[in-house]
C-alpha cells in the first residue's frame, strides 16, 4: 500500500474510533461520511475528523451524566456574581467588554476541564499540563489584552481584570486552590480601588469593581469547598 494511502486507512481508523466513542457518549447526529482511500479526499477526512471533535467537545462542555458535584456546583458559580460582573462589562464596553469576552470563555473552557477531572485519575505533570493548556492560553490572551491597551481609560479595569483572572491557574498551582484564589483577589482589589477612585460617582463602574471582587470570592467560596487540597479528581 503507498504511503500516503496507509496513512489515509490510519486516520479512517482514528475517525472510527471517534465516531464510535462519540455514538456511546449519546452524541446526536451524525458525521458526514465518504471515500478518504486517495490523497485528493484528504480535505473530505480532515472535515470529517474536525466534525467528530467538535461533536465529542461538545458533549464534554456538557458535562453529561455522572460529572459529580464538583461541576455541579461550577455551574453554580457561573450563574451567580459573575453574570452580573459580565453583563457589566458588555454594558461598559471598549476595551473591557475585549477583555471580558475572553474570560467568559475562560471559564468555560474551566468548566470543560472540571468535567474532564471529575472522570480522570490523578495525571501526570505533562498530561496536566495538556489538560489545562486551553485555559492558559485564554489567560495569556487576557493579559495581552491589558498590555496592549496601556494609554486606555479603561486600564485600570483591564490591570484588575488581569490580576483577578490569574486566580484561574489554581488548577495547575501547588497548595491550596482557596488560598491561590485569595491571593490573586486580593491583587484584584488594588486595581478595582483605582476604578472607584478614578470613577468615583459612577455607580456602574462601582458596581462592575464590586462584582468582579464578589464573583472571585465565590470562586474562592467554591474551590474550599470542593478542591480543598487540590483539583478533585475521579477516585
């Protein structure tokens, strides 16, 4: 067999995998079928593959059966302060709203993560690290939307915002989550003084510093409670 059609006949057989796996997971639809047997059906294959992830991502953001409290209670956290901190933020726009975006994907790609926990033994330190790459990255991106945006009237909520969200690295760090949580809140604040200093008579700003802080609480609340010594993982 040439080359290029044993590797074609691998990723069918990748792709059938996914697409059994996805089928047990109760994924509904179906993926898109078709000939991948010569080089020019490559793109066909690499679309199919995509749509077997998308589908197989999907059904991991939903958590599905048997994902415990610890994604239970997440969901709690997610419709508590930091529906009011993100509503604010939309409301404020420019650079915040940017910002904020990003960490609203954040925590979803967390809530993704916790799922993934919650049926994953203990990993390794490099299969960790795999695991919690997407939230690293979307925090790299919060930070670059902060040193990007320095003249900005709004850099003081872009510098709270950043300090805040670095509490989201609690899933990597060693010690207490709840502490880790602290901490970075607590960096928070020094930048949310500055809003209400800067913004002093302005109610909605002084509401969008006092919900960030509030929703890192809960986060702080939320990690005590089910992360006490650590990222919970399935037993």
């Amino acid at each position: 067999m040439p080359a290029n059609q044993a590797t074609l006949a691998r990723l069918e057989a990748v792709l059938s995998r996914l697409e059994v796996v996805a089928s047990k997971l109760g994924v509904e639809g179906s993926f898109k079928k078709g000939s991948s047997r010569s080089a020019s059906d490559i793109q066909a294959l690499v679309e199919r593959l995509e749509n077997a992830a998308d589908k197989l991502d999907q059904q991991s953001a939903s958590g599905g059966e048997g994902s415990g409290k610890t994604v239970e209670f997440y969901d709690e956290f997610l419709k508590g302060k930091i529906q009011s901190f993100f509503k604010l933020s939309d409301e404020i726009g420019g650079d915040v709203k940017s910002q904020v975006d990003l960490v609203k994907k954040t925590f979803q790609a967390m809530r993704v993560f916790l799922v993934k926990a919650s049926h994953t033994k203990l990993p390794s330190k490099n299969e960790l690290a795999s695991m919690i790459k997407p939230i690293v990255q979307l925090r790299e991106e919060i930070e670059a939307v902060r040193d990007r945006n320095r003249s900005s009237k709004q850099f003081n909520h872009l510098s709270a915002v950043n300090e805040g969200m670095e509490a989201v690295l609690w899933v990597g760090a060693p010690g207490k989550p709840d502490i880790f949580v602290r901490d970075r809140k607590d960096g928070a604040v020094f930048y949310t003084n500055r809003v209400l200093k800067d913004f002093k008579g302005d109610p909605q700003h002084a509401e969008w510093a006092h919900s960030f802080i509030a929703a890192l609480i809960e986060l702080q609340q939320y990690c005590k409670e089910f992360h006490p010594m650590g990222v919970s993982w399935a037993s």
